[in-house]
C-alpha cells in the first residue's frame, strides 16, 4: 500500500478506479464528462507506461465512442484510425490485434452514428476477414454487430439479421448493441411483433448491468463506452 500511496495518482489501482469512473460516467449518459475522464486517463497514463500501452490506446478507443455519442464524428473517426495505426506498433506477440479489432469496432459506431452505413460495411468486412485467432470472442462479435448496424443503415435488414444469426454475446454493453441491431432488422423486414420483443430483450439487458465492465473499451454502433 505504501508504494501506491507514494505513486499517487499514476498507481495501478487509482487509475483503475478512474478507469471505472469514466465508464460510470459514460453509462450514465454524462458523455462530456466521459471524455474529460478519458483524457485524463490517457494524459496519467503516457506519462506513465508511453503513448503506445495496450491499457492507454483501449482508454482512446473508449474517447472514441465518447466522442461519437457527443456528435464529434469528424474527431472520433480521426482518433479511431489513428488508434488503429498506433496498434501496429505494439510489439509482437502482444495485445496488438485484439487493440486493433477493437478500436474498429469505435469507428464503425462512429462512422454509422454518422450516417456512412457504406463505409463502415466496407471496414467490418476488412477487419472482420483479417482479424487473428488471438482476437477475443467478444471483439468479433463486436465487429459483426457493427457490420449489421451499416446494413441496417443500408435498408439491406435479412443480411444484416443473417450477419447477428447466432450471435451470443456476453458482455452486457455488446449484448444491448446486438439485441438492438436485430430489432432494428426485424422492424425493417416488417415483423414488428418480433422485433418489439428484440427491444424488450435490449431493455431487459441493458438493466442487468451490476458493474462496468472494464475489460472492453468499447461500440446501431452504439456499444463502445
């Protein structure tokens, strides 16, 4: 305790508590403030480990999404691809894909929050064919979610419910976006009954949050927190 306590600020535990206060914010809808908290961490944690951590870039990743739901798409799509460059340069053997599939994942919410359904099907379809073994589960259900949300976007629902067929998420804030983006087919393919259940199952989920999960920074596109 003592060697924390004289770390301050830039000790492992204070910047996970930050890190939970960030997405607290987030969850909240207090977005702004998510993003000053972000920031925050982002500043702390250069300092600390350099600008290319896994922990720093995933912390950018979540300003991503921040920015997105603030209506900053020009900013958040800027950072997201930068994110994705900078993962490059993470050595290899390291947390590089999983950072890379996932900072996609912000700007495909970014760039369908936006409107541009297109590109951001163009992007899930590259990263979700390129992405390694080593990718966590969760990521690529994630992207997929994404490439749904830019079909639905399209007006294309029966490919965008094909894409979510199966799909069993078990972080809470991908179940949501999944069960969102299979409503939203749904009701585009005229079964409002189905799709108002899917709704439901969204509301239903979206309630069971007990904690922030602080393992996906991330993400309708509307998942990353």
């Amino acid at each position: 305790m003592a060697a924390h306590a004289d770390a301050g600020p830039a000790a492992e535990p204070y910047l996970t508590a930050r890190h939970l206060r960030a997405i607290a914010l987030a969850r909240l809808g207090q977005h702004a403030r998510a993003v000053e908290e972000f920031t925050g961490l982002i500043e702390t944690g250069s300092a600390l480990h350099g600008d290319y951590h896994p922990s720093v870039l995933l912390w950018q990743v979540s300003r991503v999404g921040q920015r997105a739901y603030l209506g900053e798409y020009e900013e958040a799509e800027a950072e997201g691809r930068a994110v994705i460059e900078a993962a490059d340069r993470l050595r290899p053997g390291s947390a590089a894909g999983s950072v890379r599939s996932t900072a996609v994942t912000a700007l495909l919410a970014a760039l369908n929050l936006h409107g541009r359904h297109a590109e951001a099907e163009a992007t899930a379809r590259q990263a979700i064919a390129g992405a390694s073994v080593t990718v966590a589960d969760e990521v690529q259900i994630a992207l997929r979610q994404g490439l749904a949300s830019s079909l639905n976007g399209q007006g294309r629902h029966e490919e965008a419910e094909s894409v979510l067929r199966d799909l069993r998420a078990r972080n809470p804030t991908i179940l949501v976006a999944v069960c969102v983006a299979r409503a939203e087919a749904r009701l585009g393919l005229g079964r409002a009954g189905e799709a108002e259940a899917g709704a439901r199952a969204a509301r239903a989920a979206s309630r069971r949050y007990s904690k922030p999960d602080i393992t996906y920074g991330g993400s309708t596109g509307r998942h990353p927190t």
